[in-house]
C-alpha cells in the first residue's frame, strides 16, 4: 500500500466509522499489521468514535503544521485530556512495539511528558504535550520507511467468554502465544476492572530484561496514561503491549531469573512489607550489587527482608546502585537502570498483591546486575562510590551549578550535593531540571529520565536524598547549551493561545 492510499483509507474508512458501516468481518487475527499485508486486508483498529477524529487529524496532519493545528484545535474547546488520549492511541496505532524502544519511545515518553507538565509554570504546562506530539511525527516516518505497521483489529471469534479470558490470557503468556494472549487480553478488557488488569500484567512486563528493560516500562507507562485518560481506551493499549512484551522466547537468557524470583517472592516473612528504615542497610544492598550475580543480589535483598528491614532501604540501595552507575558510565544502559528501576518502584507501589510487590523488588536488584554487566569497561578499581562521594566546599547558587554542568558535571553535583546536605529545597532544583529540559531536550530521555528521577526524589531517605540528586546532574541538560530549535517553535504557538 502506498502513502498515498492509505491516507485515503484512512480518509475514507474514518467516515465509514462514524456512520457505524465498519463491519466485523473485516477484523483479523493478529495484532501486527504490515503494510504489505494491508493490500489483502487493509483494516486497522479502530478506536471509540468520540476519540478517532483526534487522533485521524494527529496521523494526517504533515509535521511542520501538528503542533499549530493541536494549538487551534485547544483554542477551538479541545480538552487537555483527549489531546493526551489521542496522541497515545495515535502511538499505539502506527507505531510497532518491536523492540519496545527506539521509534516506540514515542508512545513511552507519553506519561513523562504528562508528569513534567503537573508540576510546570502554568505558561509552560502545554510545552511537553506538543513537544511528545512532534516526536510521535517523527516515529511515525520512520515507522513507514521501515514498513509502515500498524495496529490490526483484534479476531473477534477468538475473543474468549469472561469466564474463560483470564485462565487464557495466563496460560498464552507462560506459553509466549501471542495469538491467544492477544485475544485472551481483549476478553479481559471487556470484562475486568482496571486494577484486575494491572494485577494481571505486572509479573509479565517485569520477566523480561530484553531491550535494556523497556518491556516494564511500557507496561507502567501505559496504565499510568490511562490512569489519566479512562481505561475506556485500554484494549488496544493493553494489545500492542501484550505484543511488545511478548517478544522473545520462553528461556533465553534475558528472562533469568524471573522464574526463581517468582518462587522467592512466595516465601517472603509475614508482614515484610512494614520494617524499619535503615539508611545504611541502603549502603549495604549498594555493596552487595557492585560484585553480585543476579541471583544472588536477588537472595540476598531476601534476606535483608528476613531480618526486619523495611523494603523502602532496598529500593534506596538499588537506586543508589543505579545513580553510581550513571555517575561512572553516562549514557544509555546507566540511565534505563534509573528508568526501569523508576517503573518496577510503580509497580511495587500500586500491586495490591504482596506477592507481586515482592517479585518488583527481587527484579529490580536483580536487573542491576546485568545493567551492570553491560556496560563496558565497568571497573571496582575506577569506580567513584556514590556513598563516599563528598560535597564542595560550598553550595553555590542552583543556576550557577547548572551553568557549571556544561563543564564539569561532577564539580557541579558536589556542588548539588553540598546544596542539598545544606537543605537546599528539591523543588527549586527541579524547577530548573524540568525548565531546562523544556528549553534545551532534544529526545524523549531527557523527558524519561527527568520525569522518573523527579518522581523518585521524595521517595527517598534523606541521608541519601543528595546523592540521588547529585547523580541526576549526568543527564540533566547544562543552561549554557542551546535552546533546541522545537522548544523555540513550540513557544511561538504557545504564544497565540
């Protein structure tokens, strides 16, 4: 199918829609659709008549003229939140979920953009919503020059009866069945609740650590929007992520070792999850996964637990493992530590099930291990120890450390940590973090990581509060650069609102 006539397609299909003629014998088996394959069957998911006109004009708006019409269309009544709904579903549709990563941070960096405008200047509220929605542009052209998939719609018949989607939808995914799981999540969503469904998926998106984590990313991202949105659009989100997260096979390496961390978490102490709060047991699970294979950072947080410590030191020692390694090898394995970490952390927070909460914490330390294993050139002799690093002499005004960040980020976080050990305010700090990164963001990890270390701040314990801000300085964005080319666009409408 060429560009030209799926446009028209969509043009023509879009009417059809709202006159009710799209007829369920159209609907197809499996979830992805190629482009070649849309010759024989051009149908695609459709979503609920209210929301399919907002996201038709964000998929055939050209790039150059999105954000001015998304500005008009919110002068002309357009709410917020429909904006946000359509641009995930708009994601959702035209962008494959394979690998989860790359063109799909798209969809990813919805939530993030979401979070940083809640706490944002009420001039600057709109900026990452329009900025997420350029990004979406920008992944769907290169999601048609690399074969221009989109979301099928889902096999009707095959759509299990309530009383049989949820024995389906666990034995498709212990069985890797994409078919089955893609029909058994479909019967879910027309016949559970919201929580039923989060229950039901956080074991999956957390089994796998193939493509750097991002598959329990997706997966807190997604109910973190609909959170926002209504679960009333979560059928085809929860589709395409059962479809990213399925990617891969039933014991390959990059699933160990979900299996004996899911029989671990059955045997946790009664009452586990209320303990004391210890910042050096922090300091000792951060010892523990500088050296520790997988398995046994996994035994060993285990074992903590045994003994009465509460699970909220666990989590500081695992976030302090993940800002080391971000002080000590920038770039993008350190900062998917943070990431990941950010959302198993969510997944622990919102499970009502101890079991599940349980297996995010055994996850997580264990993920840090093999983050840890591929970075190259990751070294105890070289390493700077997050716990042993020491503030400057004095802390500096906020802006004058983030101008210090273009030349020399570690003098700048010792200047954060002295800052914060002095009782400098976190919310100052990130109100420049969040401006900067409005101005000066170029891609969705400057969105992705600032949302999730911002998020994880007050989290916290505040012995070790400065040294997970101070590490955050190493992909936080310095004031001397230049303001990105988009961030100068978006203001010009903004300015017409």
């Amino acid at each position: 199918m060429t560009q030209s006539s799926r446009r028209r397609f969509l043009s023509n299909s879009s009417k059809g829609l709202m006159a009710g003629a799209i007829s369920p014998s159209l609907f197809h088996s499996i979830v992805p659709a190629s482009a070649a394959e849309a010759t024989v069957d051009p149908s695609m998911v459709r979503f609920r008549p209210e929301i399919e006109p907002v996201v038709r004009w964000i998929e055939e708006t050209p790039s150059d003229n999105v954000i001015g019409r998304a500005v008009q269309e919110l002068k002309n009544g357009l709410p917020y939140r429909e904006l946000l709904a359509a641009l995930l579903l708009a994601g959702i549709r035209n962008i494959q979920p394979r690998p989860v990563g790359f063109k799909f941070h798209a969809v990813l960096v919805i939530n993030s953009a979401h979070q940083l405008s809640l706490d944002a200047p009420q001039k600057d509220r709109l900026f990452p919503l329009l900025w997420a929605l350029d990004d979406f542009k920008s992944s769907q052209r290169r999601d048609e020059k690399e074969g221009d998939w989109w979301l099928g719609p889902p096999n009707e018949p095959k759509i299990p009866k309530p009383s049989e989607a949820r024995s389906l939808f666990h034995k498709s995914m212990e069985n890797w069945d994409v078919e089955g799981a893609d029909a058994a999540i479909t019967g879910l969503c027309r016949c559970a609740g919201a929580a039923e469904l989060a229950e039901a998926l956080w074991p999956y998106g957390a089994r796998n650590y193939r493509n750097i984590g991002h598959h329990i990313i997706f997966n807190a991202q997604s109910f973190r929007v609909l959170q926002t949105v209504g679960f009333q659009h979560a059928e085809p989100v929860l589709r395409s992520l059962i479809y990213g997260i399925l990617a891969g096979k039933q014991g390959e390496a990059s699933s160990e070792p979900f299996e004996s961390n899911r029989e671990l978490a059955k045997s946790f102490p009664p009452d586990w999850e209320v303990g004391r709060r210890d910042p050096e047991v922090s300091a000792s699970l951060l010892a523990i996964l500088r050296t520790a294979n997988e398995r046994d950072a996994a035994k060993e947080v285990k074992k903590l637990l045994d003994t009465g410590i509460a699970p909220e030191s666990l989590w500081d020692g695992v976030l302090l493992f993940a800002s080391e390694l971000l002080m000590n090898h920038p770039g993008i394995l350190a900062l998917h530590a943070w990431t990941s970490c950010n959302s198993l952390h969510f997944a622990f927070r919102e499970s009502a099930n101890p079991t599940t909460r349980s297996l995010m914490i055994l996850q997580a330390a264990s993920w840090m291990t093999k983050y840890r294993d591929d970075i190259r050139g990751y070294s105890l002799e070289n390493l700077k120890r997050i716990d042993r690093f020491e503030p400057g002499e004095e802390a500096p005004p906020l802006e004058s450390i983030f101008e210090q960040l273009g030349t020399d980020r570690f003098q700048a976080a010792q200047g954060v940590l002295a800052y914060a050990q002095k009782g400098g305010s976190p919310d100052a700090f990130m109100d420049i973090g969040r401006r900067l990164v409005f101005e000066k963001g170029t891609n969705a990890h400057d969105y992705k990581f600032s949302a999730a270390a911002f998020e994880e701040f007050p989290h916290v314990d505040p012995k070790w509060r400065p040294h997970v801000m101070a590490a955050s300085l190493f992909n936080l964005r310095a004031s001397t650069e230049k303001d990105s080319p988009l961030s100068n666009g978006i203001r010009e409408a903004l300015a017409t609102l």
